[in-house]
C-alpha cells in the first residue's frame, strides 16, 4: 500500500471537512425582560382621595376664619440639606444624630438657609392668609435655646410680621406637649403634613388632616403612603 505524507493528508482532510455542510451552533443567550407599560398599567390607580389646592379653597368657602397648623419638614420647607449634613458630621452611620442637642442648634440656628421652601406650602399659606386664618406651625424637631426658624418661615412662606406665630417645637421629650395636644390647645381646625404621625395627629385631635406628598429625593425613609389612612392628598405637593 502506498503510504501518505502527512502534508498531504492534513490537506485532504481539511478538504474533506470544508465540504460538509455548515452547521451553525448558537448558544441562547438570557435577555432582560422588555422595559414598557401597557395601558391596563397605566390606568391602575390606588384609590386615594386627591384634592386640588382649588378645592380645598372652596371647601372652605363661606365658614369663618380659623386656626390651622403646618408641619416643617417636607411639607412646607425641603429641609434635607440640613439633614443630611447633619447625619454626615454627627453620626454617619446611624440616626442618632437625631438625637444630638448639637445637631438642633445648627438646625434650628442657620441650616435651613439650605432648605428650599415649597411651591406648594407657599400657595397654601397665601390661601389662608386671605382667608384671615390663624396659621400655626408645629413640628416634631426638638427645641433649643434660640431658633431661626421662624424667621425662615417668615421670609420664604411671605408672611406679615403682625401675622407670624412663632414655631411651637414639640419635639419627642418626656414632659413636652405632642403635636395632637398642641393642635388641640391652639383649636385648630385643618392641620397639614407629610407624615404618617402628621395625619394621624390630627384624627386624634378630631381635626381635618391633609397630606402634602414628601419628595422623592427626601432623606427622610421610608417615603410614607399618601392616603393610606383614608386623608385627602394634594396633587402635585411634592415640590
């Protein structure tokens, strides 16, 4: 038998496999689920009662003047800045900042100069002013020794001298008044916020409790359920 070189078989087995058919193998790759929306999903909606700024003013409409209440923070100023810088100076890995008396003084004494005041508390504020409301503002920070804080209000809410209350701080400490107690001392009618412990506070005092949505972007977590204690909720309060 004649034997092969192995040149040339190399050559005639390569000849021999280019002639078969090609075949294409093709590994199945897992692609990520499509991104988009169908119109059910557009169109589901929790049922939450939503309120205009309009209708409020018109629910209003023919009773007297009256006492109403604001909280601070993320209801009528976006006072994160100060939070934020507070949590990074004072304890970065945990809340305790909140309470460090330490903390409160910056807060209470220039920081807000960093928050931005809401769109949405100014045009509420504006609304009872002409009404001849009495506006009260009652927030759950802890009380200091001096405070800017109402000054802040003052300036950014546009509000008269001749018409400014100063803040009530009812803070979290054992002997100080709640913000249901306060509400009730000061017989206020309608009361406005962003927490749970706002709407809830009100309920309790027997009162109107309307909820202004807390941005997104607040450091203030978990973002609450608007209208999930059956409270009215103002479209478009976030900013």
């Amino acid at each position: 038998m004649k034997s092969v070189s192995r040149p040339v078989l190399l050559a005639s087995l390569l000849a021999a496999a280019l002639s078969l058919p090609a075949i294409a193998y093709v590994t199945a790759i897992p692609q990520p689920a499509p991104a988009g929306v169908t119109t059910a999903s557009l169109a589901e909606q929790a049922p939450v009662h939503w309120v205009s700024l309009a209708q409020i003013a018109a629910s209003l409409d023919g009773l007297p003047p009256m006492a109403v209440g604001f909280d601070i923070d993320d209801t009528l100023l976006f006072s994160s800045p100060g939070f934020y810088r507070g949590k990074q100076e004072f304890s970065p890995k945990d809340e305790s900042y909140l309470k460090n008396p330490a903390f409160w003084e910056k807060m209470n004494n220039g920081w807000d100069a960093f928050s931005v005041p809401k769109q949405v508390g100014k045009a509420l504020i504006a609304m009872h002013l002409k009404r001849g409301d009495s506006i009260y503002f009652v927030t759950g920070r802890s009380a200091t020794r001096t405070e800017t804080v109402t000054q802040t209000l003052q300036q950014t809410m546009g509000i008269p001298a001749d018409r400014l209350n100063p803040v009530i701080f009812a803070g979290d400490q054992p002997g100080q008044n709640t913000k249901v107690q306060w509400l009730k001392d000061k017989k206020m009618k309608v009361f406005y916020g962003d927490a749970d412990g706002d709407i809830k506070a009100a309920q309790a005092a027997g009162i109107r409790g309307i909820r202004l949505l807390r941005a997104a972007n607040s450091t203030y977590r978990p973002l609450p359920l608007a209208g999930a204690l059956g409270e009215e909720v103002i479209i478009n309060s976030q900013y």
